[in-house]
C-alpha cells in the first residue's frame, strides 16, 4: 500500500484565490537549487509542493534500515511488498511517514542520501511511485520538483523547468549544504559522490535524467533564488 496525503495550503499573500490549477515540474540534477525554489514556488502560488526526491529517499530509509541490498532489484521489489508510505504537506514543512513512522528528519542523512539515487534507479520502485505521484497532482494546483517530473511523471504538465548549473557551482553548494547540516563531507568527496550520482541519473534505463522538450532552462549558475523565482514566476503568470 502507498499513499500520498495532499493537505491543502491557503499561504498569506499567495495568488491561491486567482490562479487555475496547474501542474508545475521543476528537474534538474542535484546542487542547482530545485528544492528551494519549488517550495517558495509553491507558496507564492498556493500549490501544495511535491518533492518526489523524499518518497525515493524514504524507500531508500527502510532498504538501509532492513539491511536490504540496494542494488538487488529483487530484494528492493520484495521489500515494497510490504511497504507503506505517506507523504504529508504542510505549509511549512514535507514529513515523510515509512510504515506509520515519521522519517522525515531521518532521510536526510548522508547513508539514505547515498542509497537513494541507487534505489530510485530500479524500475519496480519507479513503476510503484509512478501512480500515486499522478493521483497526486489529478486536481492540480501543484508544484512537482524531480528528475523525470516533466519527461516522464508529468508529461502533459502546463508548465515545465529545468534548472541546471556549472558542475563547479553545483558541487560548491552541495558542499555547503551538507556543512551546514552537520556532515563532515570534505569536497572532493562531494566532487566525486556527485559525479557518481550523475552518471546513474543520466544513464538508468528508466526514465533517465534529462530536459522535456518542451520545458524551459534556466541555469541557476549566476542566479540568486529570488532571481530564479522571478523568471519561473512570469512563466506561469503567462499560463494563467
């Protein structure tokens, strides 16, 4: 069983009472901002936000807690068999709920991190979030931040981005990011798990990472958040 509970959000100063709801996908690889973005992205248009990144990091939560081996497809599949996931959106923060227990802090960590992109590779996993990510989104009103949100979750999304910065930039900010969080995470190593990461995004069989035709690039590389913002913002301002 999975379920994604969507509880909707009326944000103060939101534009929630004048726009249609539309289904908004924001891809990219990891360290250009995605995150972010979709969230004050969401709020400023009183969407609720979708981050697809947290279901695959709480099946990666439980393959790390039962000692599963991540990269056995059959091991991953069986473990679904008996999995509930619950996804909960509130106004401030995205709690992940893996068989009724709150993970949401917990897969956050560097060892869920590392497993996610490994489990999320696995076409099971993919085909078994594939339907709930759409039941989701089915009234709109959503901002959905991934890897495949517009090519392959979201295909007939109104409105599509894709973010992507210098690999330089990237990886400084990942860097940054896992600093502030508390990880002692030296740069080369974040160089290194970042090229890793990549490469398995952008090759997997399924649904690999990469720009919808019809979705509009921004590299974030020069930009500020509110600057990123700003250019999504008009984009689907032209939407409404």
């Amino acid at each position: 069983m999975n379920t994604i509970i969507p509880e909707w959000q009326d944000h103060s100063g939101s534009l929630n009472s004048q726009t249609s709801r539309l289904v908004v996908t924001i891809d990219g690889p990891a360290g250009v901002g995605k995150s972010t973005v979709a969230k004050r992205l969401a709020a400023h248009l009183g969407y609720t936000y979708l981050d697809t990144g947290a279901l695959y990091r709480g099946i990666a939560w439980k393959v790390n807690a039962r000692n599963v081996d991540a990269t056995d497809l059959n091991q991953v599949a069986a473990l679904l068999e008996t999995t509930t996931l619950a996804l909960h959106s509130g106004e401030d923060i995205l709690s992940v709920h893996v068989d009724s227990q709150d993970v949401t802090h917990e897969i956050r960590n560097l060892a869920v991190s590392q497993l996610a992109s490994t489990v999320a590779a696995h076409p099971p996993v993919r085909e078994w979030l594939l339907s709930i990510q759409r039941d989701f989104a089915d009234k709109g009103g959503v901002v959905a931040e991934g890897r495949d949100m517009g090519t392959n979750v979201f295909p007939h999304a109104q409105v599509k981005f894709f973010l992507d910065a210098d690999p330089e930039v990237r990886i400084n900010r990942r860097y940054h990011e896992l600093q502030e969080g508390d990880q002692d995470k030296n740069r080369d190593n974040v160089q290194r798990e970042m090229a890793i990461r990549d490469a398995r995004d952008r090759s997997r069989e399924v649904a690999p990472l990469f720009p919808a035709a019809d979705a509009m690039m921004i590299d974030s590389s020069n930009l500020s958040i509110d600057q990123v913002l700003a250019k999504m913002t008009e984009v689907v301002a032209a939407h409404l």
